[in-house]
C-alpha cells in the first residue's frame, strides 16, 4: 500500500518539476521508477533475511519438539509454547495456533501456514510427520530425531559451502593488498625522488 502511495506521489511531484522546467520532460517516468524500486528492494531483502532467521528457527523448533514428544508432551503443547514467543518464528506459529482454533488440525495449519504461505520445504518434512501422527497414530519421537539429524547434517553443509565462498574472497583482498603494498613499497621512494628532483 505504502510502496504505490510514494510511486504515486513521486510520479506527481515529477511532473510539477517538469512543468516548472526544473527536470525535463524525458526525465519524469524514471522518478516514480526510482521511488517504486528502492522500497521494493528494501522489502524484498528484509523478507528474504527474515525468512532465513524463521528456517533456522524452525529446525531448532523441531529438535525442541523432539525433546518435548521424547519427554511424554503433546504436539500441540510444544507448538503452543512456541507461540508465547514474540520472536519470528513465534509470530508465524501463534498464526498457525489461530488456524487450528477453528477445528483445523494441527498438522493443516501448520502446512497451509509454512509450506503453502511461506514455501519452507523444512516445514514439508515437519508436516508429514504431524499427518502420519494425527491420521495413522504413528509415534513421533523416532521420525523425530532423523529430521532432526537430516537438519544438522544440512545445516553443517551450509556453514561449509558459505566458508569455501568466503575464503576465495579473503584470498583476493590479501593478495591485492600485499601487491598495493609491495607497489608502495617499490615505487613509493622512486616517486619521492622524482619529485624533488621537479622542486
């Protein structure tokens, strides 16, 4: 709402500016274009890191609830401790508490919310299990602690492709300095001399 708000307003004020001859007339589409897309981006990037911190959040939730299953607790009350929470991931699930209050089951709500609104494929996995429980009465500690180990192994492979992505550019910024250095180095005292020698 806000976004077309600005888009539109820019679009007004640059033609204000265009009919007092301040900007030309060519210039008047890319202003509202500018106000459009800058905002748009900014969103765009909080949502994305923001969906980061709820995925990761989501796979400590799951160990938690494999904790509280292991420990004798329903499903549901793991899920409704995790609502009391103001963080991210307690938003999204105090959301999914709101959609199992009105006679939808546990694992619905649930998929409607992470898998179909927010596309986790981690919340698919979750899912299933919560299906497979409600439905057949399948027993929930066991898949529990395979996700749960799926989620570590996938987690620990993510810090290792993003530390192989980091060292090539630790590598560039080292090597490029000590070449700066070494040209200072090298050229720093011929430069000196060739401009005392100009005075």
């Amino acid at each position: 709402g806000y976004i077309v708000s600005i888009t539109t307003a820019s679009f007004v004020v640059a033609i204000a500016l265009a009919m007092t001859r301040i900007i030309e007339w060519h210039y008047v589409p890319a202003i509202p274009f500018v106000f459009w897309g800058i905002p748009r981006y900014i969103v765009t990037k909080n949502f994305e890191k923001n969906k980061t911190i709820i995925r990761i959040k989501l796979m400590d939730f799951c160990a938690r609830l494999e904790q509280g299953v292991a420990g004798g607790a329903q499903p549901i009350t793991v899920f409704r401790k995790a609502a009391e929470s103001d963080d991210l991931l307690g938003n999204e699930m105090k959301a999914v508490m709101q959609s199992q209050k009105l006679n939808k089951s546990l694992y619905k709500a649930f998929v409607e919310h992470f898998v179909d609104i927010l596309h986790m494929t981690e919340a698919d996995a979750i899912g299933v299990m919560l299906r497979n429980s409600e439905e057949r009465g399948t027993v929930l500690s066991e898949p529990l602690k395979d996700l749960n180990r799926d989620f570590r192994l996938r987690r620990q492979t993510e810090l290792m492709l993003k530390a192989s992505k980091l060292k090539p550019t630790v590598t560039v910024i080292l090597t490029m300095s000590v070449l700066v250095a070494t040209l200072i180095f090298i050229l720093g005292p011929i430069m000196i001399e060739a401009f005392q020698a100009l005075l």
